[in-house]
C-alpha cells in the first residue's frame, strides 16, 4: 500500500488498533512503513498528540480534522507520498 486514510472512531476496529495493528506487523514481516492519515471530527488534543508520537504505540503519520475538503486531503497525500 502506498498510504493509508482511517477515521479515528470506527464502531468494531477503530484506527487506533488499526495503527498498532499494522505497525506491529510492518516490523513483524519487515514491511516497508506504511504512512497512515488519521481523521476525525474530535480533535481531543491529548488523543492526537498519543497517535502521532513517533516513539508511541500508534505512529499515525498526520491527523485530519472534519470537515476535510478534497484539496486538503491531496495535500496531506502529497506530503506523505510522492505522486
């Protein structure tokens, strides 16, 4: 996969198991690191700040407020991924 788009709140697998879930088999496998976009309509400070640290659990590469309109979800893409 070249980049991967979750909501945070999903109502069965929500993205921040799907964060841990896909890092820990990126390192498991020896996968190339996948960048994941994280969305939500709750922007809980704290919460983002835990996604997208680095040395975390999670890794989420950038966090995306809703409303998000197409030209900011291509940039955030084009941040991420050459296109």
């Amino acid at each position: 996969m070249d980049i991967i788009i979750s909501d945070i709140d999903m109502p069965v697998a929500d993205g921040e198991h799907l964060c841990k879930n896909i890092r820990r088999r990126e390192k498991e496998v020896g996968l190339k690191r996948c960048p994941i976009i994280l969305i939500s309509g709750n922007d809980n400070l704290k919460r983002v700040e835990e996604l997208l640290r680095k040395d975390g659990e999670y890794q989420a590469d950038l966090f995306l407020k809703k409303p998000i309109d197409f030209d900011e979800i291509m940039q955030a893409v084009a941040e991420l991924v050459a296109i």
